[in-house]
C-alpha cells in the first residue's frame, strides 16, 4: 500500500478536517494514511493515529517542543507523501523533501493576513512578523510538492508563481453527517436563531447579540470565547438576556442546536481574511445542509452565490439595525425562510459538500505517485542504459 503520514501540532487527533475528511477518505481509497497529532494513539476508520505528548505550555512551547515530537514520530514511519496542517511544522519541510519524500502543506487560512490581526500579539510587532512569516513560507513553498488551500481571495491564487502546484480543497460539509438530520425539534415559546463557532469580537459576536436582542429572538451560541474576559464583557450587557450559551459541543448536540433554530448566523466583521475568501466559514454550509436560512455578512463573493442560489440575506456585520431587521423579516415571513432553506439544501447537495472536494484531494495523491513512479522507472532506465 502507498503510505501517507499527515501532521499536525496544533490540532486535535480528531479535527473534522484533517480525520474525518481528508485522513478518511485517502484510507476509503485504499492509501494506508498514518496521522501525528498530540493525545493518545489509536485506529479508527483506517486510519492509524500516532499519538505524541502533549504540551501544556505556552505557544512558543508548542512550536518549540511539539513540533519537533511530531517531526519524529513522523519520520520514523517512513511514508512516501507528509501532509503538513500548521505553518510551525515547516520548517521540517525541507528535511522531509531532501529525504526524498514528497510534501504538501495544507494552509488552512491566508496565514499573513491573520497575523496581522492576532490580538494576543502587540501591534507593533503584528507588520513585522507577518512581513517575516510571509518571506519565510514562500522560501519554503517553492521547494514543496503542492499547497493546498480552501479557496481563492478575491479570485486571486495567493500562491501563484510561489507553489509548484495549487489544489482548492474546501471544508465542506460531509452529506452523511448533517444532511439527513434536519428534522425540526419542537419550537420553544421564544424562537431561536444560532451561531455556532469561534467566539470573538471580530466574529461579530457583540453585534449579534445586541441585534438578536433587537429582534425580540433567543440567540442560542456555542463555542469557546477568546479570550475567556471578552465573556464577562459580554454578561454585563443588558442584551445578554437573550444570549443561551451552550459552550463547547460535541457533533451530535451541534446537530440538535441546527434542529432547534429557525435561521442560522455569520456576520463576521471585516477583520484579516474574513469575507476576502472565494468561499464561506464552514458553519455556513452545515446550516444550508439543515436547510436553514443564513445571515450573513456581505462580500462580494457573498452577493453572487446568494444571486445563484438564494438561500438567505446578505448584511453589513456591523450594522446592528439591519442584522435585526433581517432576523425579523425571515420570522415574519415564514413560507420565504422556508424557500431559502430548501434551496440552500439543494445548493449543498449539487456542489457545497465533501464528496466532491475529496476528489481533488485523492486525484492529488494519484497524480504525485504517478509522478514519483515514472521519476522512478525513467532513472531505473538511465542506469539501465549505463550499465
């Protein structure tokens, strides 16, 4: 069998992307995949989890110490393709790439554009270390296999004339786990809206909860805040009464949220790379997938699929008035929400879903062992011939 090994510091074993997605759907396809993440070891759905120590420090920590257990436990499994998740584990890229190995590097966002708005960073250090990242990934990305990316910005390829080879990957929703589970739970007296997620100011919490509020709605929240302070900040707002905090959960009681909520919500602030993507926040699927009505933010990428496919109303984030009156216009028109919701269905059953993402991903594979197999048979020939 053609081995794989993906890698990752900083994410769980069982991140939906890297395991259920992609690290599954190479095993289905018959490649023996190996990941190396922190926590225990384990094997599940073909794929062989290589568990490394954990690290409870602090960033720096982590880049410092995990990246390096994760390199070698990686190595020593000695694959033909590594798959890298976290921009720390390049510096390994190389090592892995003069060892003969071939290596993608999955850039799960427009790493640049988010260091600028890292909030635990000071601000005058933010220009200067994206300026630093920015140099140092395309030293590295020139000499990798491909790059994998979840979408265009702008409709522009960021890694043109840097990466050998760009491959759209989208975190698409995975049909068999959201799509059939939209029957509705019984509505409570209040009706409930949702928005499921990171929580943080940039995500556009504050404005949502005061909007929500406006709107006389139930805003039912789940995620963790960052930092754990902007909570507090947020308890003290007399809008707050509307807010239903679940906090973390798991995929199941995700699915219950989904069920128990009339529209779904992404208004994201103008922050970094959010809203400059060829694509939505992968919530906005999953609630297309319910078949619920989605607010979300404008952007130009935003206004041409809603025009295609209808599936709910485009807002300015930061404009708690119109969030409101969107959120009221859809409770209030009832057969309307219903329409989008089934067209966003429709829409996520015809092209937003894994199945066809996971084609590129394996069609990725195929062609790099193809590549590596007549690399191999045309130097097997040039020693036949000097012999």
């Amino acid at each position: 069998m053609k081995k794989v090994c993906h890698m990752t510091s900083g994410h769980r074993s069982d991140d939906v992307r890297i395991f259920h997605k992609e690290c599954v759907s190479l095993a289905k396809a018959g490649y023996d995949v190996f990941l190396v993440a922190q926590g225990e070891s384990y094997e599940k759905d073909g794929v062989h989890v290589v568990g490394v120590e954990k690290q409870t420090g602090s960033r720096l920590s982590r880049m410092l110490f995990t990246t390096k257990n994760v390199y070698k436990a990686a190595l020593s499994i000695d694959a033909d393709i590594y798959h890298i998740h976290d921009p720390e584990l390049l510096m390994y890229a190389t090592r892995l790439i003069n060892k003969g190995k071939k290596v993608i590097f999955d850039s799960h966002e427009n790493y640049p554009a988010q260091i600028l708005h890292k909030e635990y960073l000071p601000k005058p250090m933010r220009l200067f270390i994206a300026f630093i990242y920015q140099n140092y990934e395309k030293y590295i990305l020139k000499r990798i296999n491909a790059v994998v990316i979840p979408c265009k910005f702008g409709g522009h390829n960021i890694f043109e004339n840097i990466a050998k080879e760009t491959v759209y990957i989208d975190n698409l929703p995975i049909l068999s786990n959201i799509f059939d589970s939209n029957q509705k739970l019984s509505y409570p007296q209040v009706p409930s809206i949702c928005y499921v997620g990171g929580l943080t100011y940039s995500r556009g919490i504050t404005h949502l909860i005061k909007a929500s509020y406006g709107a006389g709605v139930k805003l039912i929240l789940c995620g963790n805040f960052n930092p754990i302070e902007y909570h507090s900040q947020l308890m003290e707002l007399p809008e707050y009464e509307c807010v239903d905090y679940r906090g973390f959960l798991n995929r199941d009681q995700v699915v219950d949220v989904y069920r128990e909520s009339l529209i779904g919500m992404c208004t994201i602030l103008n922050v970094g790379q959010y809203n400059k993507g060829d694509n939505f926040a992968t919530k906005v699927y999953e609630y297309m997938s319910m078949g619920l009505p989605v607010i979300i933010t404008d952007s130009p990428y935003a206004r041409k699929v809603m025009e295609e496919y209808g599936f709910g109303i485009c807002v300015q984030p930061d404009n708690v008035e119109e969030i409101a009156s969107a959120i009221r216009y859809l409770l209030d028109n009832p057969d309307i929400a219903k329409q989008m919701g089934e067209n966003g269905r429709r829409a996520v059953l015809d092209k937003f879903n894994w199945g066809i993402e996971e084609k590129k991903l394996i069609k990725l594979y195929d062609d790099l062992f193809s590549k590596a197999k007549q690399k191999m048979a045309g130097k097997t020939k040039r020693n036949g011939a000097i012999v």
